[in-house]
C-alpha cells in the first residue's frame, strides 16, 4: 500500500523545478556579449565558420557544448566566449542568466548575458569566420519578422500502429513553429539566436531598462 505522506516527502525533496532527462539532453551554454561604443550598447553576433560541418556561415551569439569539465553552464559559457574570441577569462563579466531555452528534448541551451571589457579580439578562426555588431537601441525598436515553418510528422516504417486507435489512419497534428528574423544591414539574425535574441529584449522592455 501507498504510503501518501511518504510520497508526498519525496516529491516535495525530489522536485527541483529542473527539465526531465535534462542530463541525457545535449547542453549547450551561450554568452549574449554587449559592449558600450560611442555612448551606445551593441550586441556583438558571430558568423560561424564556413567549413564547419554544423551550420556553417550561421549567425550566432559565442558558445558550445558543456563539457564534463566544465563545474557548471556559466563556466562553458565564459570559456567558449573566451576561446572563440580570443579574449582573457576576466575579460568577460557575466552580469545575468536567462531562461534556459529548449528546441527539443535532445537540446537545451543556457544563456548568459555578459559584458566584454576587451575589444581586441584574436578570433578562432577554426569556429568564427567574422563578428558584427548591433545597437541595442535599433534591436528595441524594431519588430522581428515572422515566419511559419509546418513540421509533418512522419512515423517510421516499423511505427506499431497496431497499438494505437485508428491505426494508420490515425490523424497526426501537424505542428507549426514561428521563426523569428531580424534583418540588420547584411546580415539576418534567425533561428534560435533569434528566439534568445528576443527573449532578452523582452526583458529589457518590460523592466523599462532603456
């Protein structure tokens, strides 16, 4: 028999308000780099290297996959901000977190929002082929683009639907997702740097910050 007042310990010490599988999940950790220039704050984007085999000429903000080593997500984010910039550690100067951001049960990326107190960079060009900047004012007063992307679901050949109601006239969901562009002089910001992108101006816009 169930013993609820025991259960109901162990939930409330077992809950921690984390991701399930979120150790099984690839976890990635990004530094969001601002910098003052000429009385203005920018955003600093890199454009990975073209001949990378994982979305190269892609626009993205510095950062990687959390290593072993790496004590904790702040860590991988302050090192791989180092690393592809060519900067020192203390260079770096994490001044917040965002909310972690999950594209899929397999991916979970942790941002950080960080100040460069070093602008000559010695960029690692095995990961970055160029940076660019952005002001943050032009960034708050323009609206990303939307567009729709239909994702149709395709079950694999040894999908058992025989376990499940109407078999293979089941009727999947056909799921959207919104990609979001920001369009600045040549360059488009997508994807999910688009989607952290907007989460920060977000909170800058509701806690009247600028």
């Amino acid at each position: 028999m169930v013993d609820i007042h025991a259960l109901k310990s162990a939930l409330t010490s077992h809950f921690t308000g984390g991701i399930m599988d979120e150790e099984k999940a690839l976890r990635a950790a990004i530094c969001l780099p601002l910098f003052k220039l000429e009385n203005d704050w920018h955003l600093l984007f890199e454009v990975r290297a073209f001949h990378l085999k994982s979305q190269p000429g892609d626009i993205c903000f510095p950062g990687g996959k959390i290593d072993p080593d790496d004590s904790t997500p702040l860590h991988t984010a302050v090192r791989e901000t180092s690393e592809e910039l060519g900067i020192l550690k203390e260079s770096i100067e994490i001044i917040g977190a965002l909310d972690r951001y999950v594209p899929s049960s397999q991916f979970i990326i942790y941002p950080f929002v960080g100040l460069l107190k070093d602008l000559h960079f010695n960029i690692n060009k095995e990961e970055v082929d160029h940076t660019f900047t952005i002001p943050l004012k032009w960034l708050l007063s323009h609206q990303p683009e939307k567009h729709r992307v239909n994702m149709d679901p395709k079950p694999g050949e040894d999908f058992p639907y025989e376990r499940i109601a109407q078999g293979r006239d089941y009727k999947w969901r056909r799921r959207t997702m919104v990609e979001l562009f920001y369009h600045y002089e040549d360059h488009s910001v997508w994807g999910m740097t688009a989607k952290i992108l907007t989460h920060f101006l977000e909170v800058i816009k509701k806690e009247h910050i600028l």
